[in-house]
C-alpha cells in the first residue's frame, strides 16, 4: 500500500550541487581579474616613475645656465 508520504518523498530531488560549482567559478575568475588588475597596476607605477624620473632629470638639465663656448685665441685687432 502506498502512502501519501512516500510519493511525496520519491518527488522530491536531492539538493544538487551546480550553484556551488558556478560561485567557486565566479570566484576563480573574479581572482584571477583581481591579479591581472593588480599586476598591471604595478607596471603602471613603475612606468609613470620612469617618465617622473626623466622629466626631471630633463628639467634640471634646461635649468643649468649655458655652457659659454671658449674664446677663441685669435689675436684682438690693434687700435689706430
């Protein structure tokens, strides 16, 4: 004799386990964008401190005053 119980036992399905295998996925790519974001961030920086270090170096180089060229060891004409 079946009973109202065990049809409603045989109907149920058990608790399946894709939702987790979907967020451990999200999760893999999230860290994985994470590190690539983080990893161009620092070669970022390094870049923006190299063209820092160059322009400053150029700056300091044009605000020297000019090398005068030697004079010449030609002889001065004679006054009359």
């Amino acid at each position: 004799m079946k009973t109202r119980f065990a049809k409603i036992r045989r109907s149920r399905r058990p608790p399946g386990g894709s939702a987790v295998v979907v967020l451990l996925a999200l999760l893999t790519v999230m860290l994985l964008l994470l590190a690539a974001n983080t990893a161009a961030l620092n070669r970022l920086t390094q870049e923006v401190k190299g063209v820092e270090k160059r322009q400053v170096q150029r700056l300091n180089a044009s605000s020297k005053p000019p090398v005068r060229p030697a004079q010449s060891a030609t002889n001065q004409p004679a006054e009359r």
